[in-house]
C-alpha cells in the first residue's frame, strides 16, 4: 500500500515537473521574440518620437534650437536596426553592455554608407577620422537617415587611459578599417557597413566649389569649426550631418538627365571609396522609385551616442547664414588671439609646383621616385586647394601626365588607365553646369592653412 502511494506520489511530481518545464519553455520563447524579433517587421519605419530634427532653419540665430538626438531612457534594451528581413533571425549582436537585452528591428532593406572626413596633411598619408557619419539608405520607405559621429567619442583603442587616445578619431588612424567600421556600426545602431566614402580636405573644398560655394576655404571653415559656434564637437558634427542632408534635398534632382552620370562618375573618382557607379546608380534609381524626397523630412539627422543637448539648425545653403557663421567664428578665434586661423597661407600651390619639377627630373630614369614624389598628393586631389583655376588644371594635368607615364614604364598600364580616368572625370565635372547655383560668402576669413591639421 505503502508502495503505491510513492508511485501516485511520484507520478504527480513527474506531472507537475513537466508542466512546469513547458511553463518556462513557452516563457523563455517569448522573452527570446521580444528580445531578438521586432513586432513590427512589414517594412515600415520603426518610429521613435524625437528622432531627427525639424526642418526649420535659423539664419545664424543661435538662441532658436532643436532637437537632434532620439532621448530614450536608460533601459535593459538595446536597438539594432538589421539591414535585411532575415537578418532578425540571427540571435546575436554587439553588446559593449553586458547583461542589457537586444532587440534586432527591421525597417526595410538598409544600404549603410560610411563617410569619413580625414585630417592627413598635404603629402602626407598617416590620417585620422575627424569627420564620422553613416548615410542609411531606407531603399523600401525612400527615407535617409544621416548617423554623425563626434570623432572623440570614446572606443578602446588599446592605449592606456591616461594617454587620452581612446577615441575614434584615433582607432582610423592606428587600426584596421575593419574594426572601424564595426566600431562605427556598433555605435550608430547598426548591424553592417556596406560601402565607405573617405575625403581629405583637398576633396571637401573642390565639392563646396561645385555646390556652389564661391569661397569654398570659408565655407569649409565654418563646417570644421567647433569651438566659435559652441556645443563643441557635438554641435559640429550635427553641422556636417545637416549639410549632407541640405545637399541631398537640394540637389538630389540633379541626378536626372544628361547630368546624371557625368555626376555620378566624376563625383566617386574625387574620392577614395568601395562604391562603384553601377552601385551608386541603383541606390539613386531605388530612391526615386518611392518618390524621393517627398518632403523635408525624407532625410533626418541623428547623433550618436545621445547627448542630451539642444541642437542649432542652421540653413547651411543660405549664404547670409554661412556667411554670418563665418564672422562669428572669426570674432572667437581673434578674442582667442588665434591669428594662424585668420590668416590666408595657401602653399599648396608652390608645394605642388616644387614637386612636379623634382618629378620631371626623376621621370627619365628613376620612375619609382615619381611615384613616391606624386601619388599621395593625386590620391589628396591636392589640386583642388589651388584657387587660381589655370593654375589648377596645369597642376592636375602635369601629375597626371607624370603619373601615368611612370606606370606605364613598370609594366602597370591598369594603374597608368586608371589615373587617366580620374582626371577625365573630374575635368567633365567641373566644365559642366550640374551645380548651377552659386553661394557667395563674404570672404573676412583666411583660407585654413593647408598644412595645419583639420581640427
């Protein structure tokens, strides 16, 4: 009897084990769901309130702020915006947090493009990111969202702590590009970069030239600067970050007609990039399939990591803005008794000369020596410093003749075709009329010195 009752005994404990195993089972799958699978994965944004910045402008009115950063409080959840469908599936993520859950949401198919502005002096190729943004092409809604990046924000670098030298700025300069851009992914939410967009200095003043920009040295001025127009290194980045959704408001329609592929093509050659025409094509076709941009709100600015701070917008394609910036930078940087900053030192044009000439007497025999002397200064587009536009072309046209000469004479006519291609392509940029709108700005400045690092 006794017997009996052990077995009934145990027999209901095995029931209520059971039960109680398919009771946490079912729990934990449906934690699992929370965590890893957003609830909302038919294709439409996922939105969160405070995300991006009204389109409202200032001009140069610094007491009417807004917003740019998504406030969430500080919770056990951790967004991960996936680039595909099925990328929802994998149960994994990077988590610099230990012990916080991660939720992987899909918003539509995502092309995720890196742009890094670069400090590295004229000649020179040692580099650090001093510019950091992610352009997230939203393919399905037609919508961008711009991700800036401060370039001190903190990463492990592998330094001491006391060196100060933790940061992202550094982590492109002394690490792999690979780490970098997981680094950059990790902190702008995202699960991947696909293509990169690297530009120095020579670069960003040949593009401002073509947007229009009159004085492209003073307009550079005010996009660099991040102590004459307060919030620090925050501030300015959400600058640059406005100005690339300025841009592409304004000019996106550009990408039609004739133009469309002059721009394309010559725009890529001027940059160091991973992106071809053929891609760059279909980003811009799968945008205009949905209609973009339908209104201002199409493209919206985002910085990571949050910083709880109001943030001024200012119409960077007005000229009386720019140039009201421009003067109230100079008027910091002369209250500073920083004089280097005011004052026009434009060598580049001697430097580039002084090369060329040593060039040209190496080219007969010593054809490494060429290569050595001009390769980082065509890969800079150096040129594109040099204001006087005769000058200019005379510059380009001489390295490139040189250039491809010495690649000729090793045996390597793919790099020899290729420096052709470039300057073909940005001589058909600069003779066409695809940025048609000139943006005059008041010339009280200096053009930065072009050997001084881009701070």
């Amino acid at each position: 009897m006794e017997n009996t009752k052990k077995k009934k005994s145990g027999f209901k404990n095995l029931i209520k084990t059971i039960i109680l195993a398919v009771v946490i089972s079912f729990a934990a799958a449906w934690l699992g769901y929370v965590i890893f699978v957003d609830d909302d994965i038919d294709g439409q944004i996922y939105n969160m309130p405070g995300l991006g910045a009204d389109s409202q402008s200032t001009k140069a009115d610094s007491s009417k702020t807004d917003s740019a950063t998504v406030i969430i409080p500080d919770s056990l959840k951790r967004l991960i915006h996936v680039s595909r469908r099925e990328d929802l599936t994998i149960p994994m993520s990077m988590d610099p947090t230990a012990g916080r859950y991660v939720k992987r949401v899909f918003s539509g198919r995502r092309i995720n493009i890196a742009v890094i502005g670069v400090d590295s002096r004229l000649g020179s190729s040692f580099k650090h990111a001093d510019a950091n943004h992610v352009i997230s092409i939203l393919s399905d809604q037609g919508q961008i969202e711009i991700t800036s990046i401060p370039r001190d924000t903190p990463v492990d670098c592998g330094y001491e702590d006391s060196t100060g030298q933790n940061k992202l700025t550094v982590l492109y300069a002394m690490d792999s590009k690979k780490n970098y851009f997981k680094k950059i992914a990790d902190i702008a939410g995202l699960d991947h970069i696909h293509y990169y967009i690297e530009v120095g200095f020579s670069q960003v003043m040949g593009f401002l030239e073509l947007l229009g920009f009159k004085d492209s040295g003073s307009a550079l001025q005010v996009l660099r600067s991040r102590n004459g127009l307060g919030g620090a290194d925050y501030q300015r980045s959400y600058n640059q970050g406005q100005f690339i959704r300025q841009t592409i408001l304004k000019h996106f329609n550009k990408t039609d007609g004739f133009f469309s592929e002059i721009l394309l093509r010559g725009g890529l050659s001027m940059v160091n990039t991973n992106l071809t025409a053929s891609s760059a094509r279909s980003i811009v076709n799968s945008l205009k399939k949905k209609g973009f941009p339908k209104n201002e709100s199409s493209v919206i600015v985002r910085i990571r990591p949050k910083m709880r701070m109001k943030y001024k917008v200012y119409d960077l394609m007005d000229s009386e803005v720019v140039g009201a910036l421009n003067e109230k930078i100079q008027r910091f940087n002369l209250n500073r008794k920083d004089i280097a900053a005011n004052q026009r030192i434009n060598k580049t044009a001697k430097l580039l000369s002084n090369a060329v000439e040593k060039a040209i007497a190496d080219s007969a025999k010593k054809n490494y020596r060429v290569l050595h002397r001009l390769t980082t200064y065509f890969k800079q587009r150096a040129w594109l410093q040099v204001a006087d536009s005769a000058e200019r072309y005379r510059l380009r046209e001489e390295i490139g003749i040189l250039l491809s000469d010495a690649y000729r004479k090793q045996g390597k006519n793919r790099e020899a075709d290729k420096v052709l291609k470039v300057i073909e392509n940005e001589k058909r940029l600069f003779s066409n009329p695809v940025l048609d709108s000139v943006i005059e700005v008041k010339d009280t400045t200096a053009l930065p010195d072009s050997n001084n690092q881009i701070n």
